[in-house]
C-alpha cells in the first residue's frame, strides 16, 4: 500500500516533513511504495506531532550521530 505522504510526481516526494523532501531509495522501497507505512520512522514521529517535520528532526531520525575523535 503507498503511503498517504508519498507523492508520486516526477520527484517522488514526501509531504509528512515540511518543504521539498525527496525520500532516499532505501526509504521508498521500503515504506513509501511497499510495505507498511506505520513502520516508517518518518511516519510514526509526523504521527506522534500531527504537523510535518522539519529537516532537522526527519535528519535526527535518518542520519548518523556523528563519532566523537579520541584525542
């Protein structure tokens, strides 16, 4: 089943974080266009917050924490 946020124009974006969003590759094959959306991390926190996400928090959910270097 698609994902209610996923738009499926020539950019293939995502409406649950705010602005222009493009979901990578991994996001939409597995929760934009198969599977089951409300495994989504990006779904499960727009739904806990009721608006869109802003960059840093949908970048909280998908990126690293960076390492800290050992001096």
């Amino acid at each position: 089943m698609i994902c209610e946020f996923f738009e499926s124009n020539p950019y293939q974006s995502c409406r649950a974080v705010a602005g222009f969003h493009i979901p990578t590759l991994f996001e939409r094959e597995r929760y934009c266009v198969a599977g089951d959306q409300t495994l989504c991390p990006t779904f499960q926190l727009y739904s806990i917050r009721k608006r869109p996400l802003t960059d840093q928090e949908y970048l909280s959910l998908w990126a690293p924490e960076p390492q800290r270097r050992s001096a």
